[in-house]
C-alpha cells in the first residue's frame, strides 16, 4: 500500500480492504496522507449535502422539494450525532464478530495526536461518518412525498445504529468482522453502503405503500437541472468516496479513482442506449441515473480492479440498473419513488459479484474469478446475502417500531397538498 517498509507492514497487518478501524501505535502521521483524507471527507459529505439533495429534489414534484432537502439536511444532522455518541464506536470498536464494543461511546479516548494510521483518528472518524450520512440519506428516495418527517428522524436513529453500525464492522473491522475475515471485499461500501440503503429503501417503500395516484396521476420530475447537478456533485465527490478508501495517497488510491471514472462513463452510456433503444429517445434523467448506477457498481471493486474490469462493471450496471428501474418496479409493482432499490440495491448486488469476478491480485492482493479464483465470487455472494437478511429484517422491525410509536405516513390531505406546506409551511414559488 505505501512504498516505506513501515506502511508496507502496516498493510499486511491489517488486511486488503481500504476501511480499517483506528490504531494508534500502527504507524507514524503522514502529512501527505492526512491531507489528501481531509480532502476526500470534504468531498464525501459534498455527496450528500449539496448532492444527494438536488440528485433526489430535482426528481420530485414541486410541491415536495423542500421537504426533501429537509429530510437530506436533517439526516446529515442526526446521523452525525449518533455516529459521535455512538456509532462509531459500534463499527469500529473492539468487540466481536458482529458488533462493536462501547469503547469508544462519545469518542473516548481519541485525542488531537491519536492516530489511526498514518492519520489522525479524527479524520478517520470524520471520514467515516461521512459515509455513515450518505447511506441512511439515500433510503430518502424509496419514501419521499409521504412519509411523516418526525417518524423519519427516529428511523434515522434506529437505523443508523442497528443497521449500519453492524454491517459496517462485520465488513471493515479487519480484525474482528465476520465478513472481513472470511474474505469479502468491498473496498468502499458495496454492501455497507448501497446493498444496504437499497434493501432499507425497498422495505420502507413496500411497508409505506404506493403514493396516491402513483398508476394514475403524473410525477414527473419537476426540475432536472437540479437533479443533473446533483448527480454531477456525485460523480466528482465520489472519488473522495472510493479513491479515499485506500486511506492514503498512494497508486491505490489512483487506481480507485480512473476505475471509477471509466464505470461510471460506461454506465452512463450504457443506460443511455438501453432507454435510447426502448423508449426511442435518450433522455437526461436516464443518462445521469445511469452515472450513479456506474458509480454505485464500481464502489466495492474500486481498489481490487483493473480499467478493463471497470469498464465491464459499469456496462452491466447500467443494464441491469436500467431493467430494474423501468421493467422489474413496473412488473411487481411496488413504488419504489426515485429508484433506491433499482440503483443502489441493484447496482451494489452486481458490482459486489463482479468484484470476485474482476479483482486482480496485483491491486488489491486477493485474485477474483478471472485470475483462477473462483471461491471469491461465492465469498461475495455471502456477503451480499448476510447484508440483503439483515438489513431487510431489521429495517421492517424498526419501520413497525416506528410506526407504533408515531405512525409513518401523512394523511391524505397533507399528501394531496405537498410536504412542504404541510409538514414545513414553506413552499417554492
């Protein structure tokens, strides 16, 4: 990972996988490191606030944009208290295969020269947190238009503590987690991330129902320019995303960031072609959907493949995210508002299996499919499982906690009316 024997080491030590929890005698700070990692954290939580708001703002019908930017706003709020008071120590703590311990509850112990690294702790956490914030944002689309903004706090809360928390130390707690040590990859957030927050997002939806009027009434996008923008702020704070894995600046970190480049182009171009093909004419939202499912693709094979594998990850994303999108959703029936599951949960499932077909022993130290290992394509299969029954349960069982305790969704004439005046008293003129 780093040319100093030390690093090199330090490396081995501690496993394959870009997130790896805070130890301070690991190695001494690298100043260089710690400030390509402050730059990446800045580019992570760019990704959901200005980013995810205007991806998921844009789509929506002008009547509910603000209450969406509400929603992103206040889960980048509470999501970052939680992961403080606790979270993080759940995820990255000492404890066993499942979960952390309380060790480091209101972030005991991490201090201004505690290192974690060749960084700071600090911006370990910060970095970490970033992500803790993107994926319970990204639910958001499942559920906008009707759900009650109280009951989506304590969801919020719930859920990023009972979900997240696990999923991420059994895949980036190399030392303790169950998934890290039977061998799974995702480098940047395959499962922790989007197999996670599309899962969440297709149960809410399903538990939630269908809008009023969803096969009847029109729900056009109301301004794609704002989710065009959105996806642009996506694409480039992704590389802080994926290239900040490799927590360090080093040729991983560059690999991560062209294979990311190149999946997400071919997503783009191959969504675009797929719409282009059925529908008769390519269309903005269909181009910039496709971007994302690229980039979502791409995040777990990021520091474990080549650009030729990138560029196959982004081609089959952006088929199979096109297909589960517009064909599945309108086969079964559920409405899913701004395609959560088709996207994130489609397109982590497919970059989590091509990573076992397409790492490359050479980036990543662990050889896929390709390479003549084929036990990692099941390896990557458990894992997406282990993540799909987790999060699926425990997100039902927290939507009917919630439920009992406030309710979960708006009455119908708040609904007919909009969110935003309902819920805010605001509304875009």
């Amino acid at each position: 990972m780093h040319s100093r024997p030390l690093l090199a080491l330090a490396a081995l030590a501690f496993g394959l996988c870009g997130h790896r929890p805070a130890l301070a005698a690991e190695a001494a700070l690298d100043k260089g490191d710690t400030a390509w990692m402050i730059t990446a954290t800045a580019l992570v939580l760019m990704m959901t606030i200005p980013g995810v708001a205007l991806f998921y703002g844009g789509m929506v019908r002008k009547k509910n944009v603000l209450s969406v930017l509400m929603q992103v706003f206040a889960i980048c709020c509470v999501v970052s208290i939680v992961w403080m008071i606790v979270g993080y120590s759940l995820a990255f703590g000492d404890g066993g295969p499942y979960i952390g311990d309380l060790s480091k509850m209101f972030l005991t112990g991490i201090g201004k020269d505690t290192l974690s690294g060749t960084m700071p702790e600090s911006v370990f956490v910060m970095f970490q947190m970033t992500f803790a914030i993107i994926t319970t944002a990204l639910i958001v689309g499942a559920l906008v238009d009707r759900m009650k903004f109280g009951a989506l706090l304590l969801f919020t809360i719930l859920w990023s503590i009972f979900v997240y928390a696990p999923v991420a130390h059994w895949v980036w707690a190399v030392n303790t987690g169950f998934l890290a040590k039977d061998g799974v990859l995702d480098f940047a957030g395959g499962t922790v991330v989007h197999i996670n927050a599309g899962i969440a997002g297709l149960v809410l939806c399903l538990v939630l129902g269908p809008r009023i009027g969803y096969r009847t009434e029109p729900m056009a996008p109301h301004n794609l320019v704002l989710t065009v923008m959105g996806a642009s702020l996506l694409w480039v704070g992704w590389f802080g995303f994926n290239a900040g894995s490799a927590v360090a600046a080093d040729g991983r970190a560059g690999m991560a960031m062209l294979v990311t480049h190149i999946a997400t182009a071919a997503a783009a171009i191959a969504w675009m072609l797929a719409e282009w093909v059925a529908k008769g004419k390519p269309s903005v939202l269909g181009i910039a959907s496709g971007a994302v499912a690229g980039l979502v693709a791409i995040t777990p094979a990021s520091g474990f493949v080549l650009p030729n594998g990138a560029l196959v990850i982004g081609l089959a994303a952006g088929l199979m995210c096109f297909w589960a999108s517009v064909y599945l959703k309108n086969w079964l029936g559920y409405d899913d508002s701004l395609d959560v599951f088709g996207v994130h949960g489609v397109g982590g499932i497919v970059g989590a299996v091509l990573t076992g077909v397409f790492a490359v022993e050479a980036v990543g130290g662990t050889p896929g499919l390709i390479e003549g290992n084929p036990a990692q394509v099941w390896i990557q299969v458990k894992g997406i499982l282990w993540t799909i029954v987790w999060c699926a349960v425990a997100t039902f069982v927290i939507a009917m906690i919630v439920k009992a305790i406030t309710g979960l969704r708006v009455d119908r004439d708040s609904e007919r009316e909009g969110l935003d005046l309902a819920l805010h008293g605001e509304a875009v003129q």
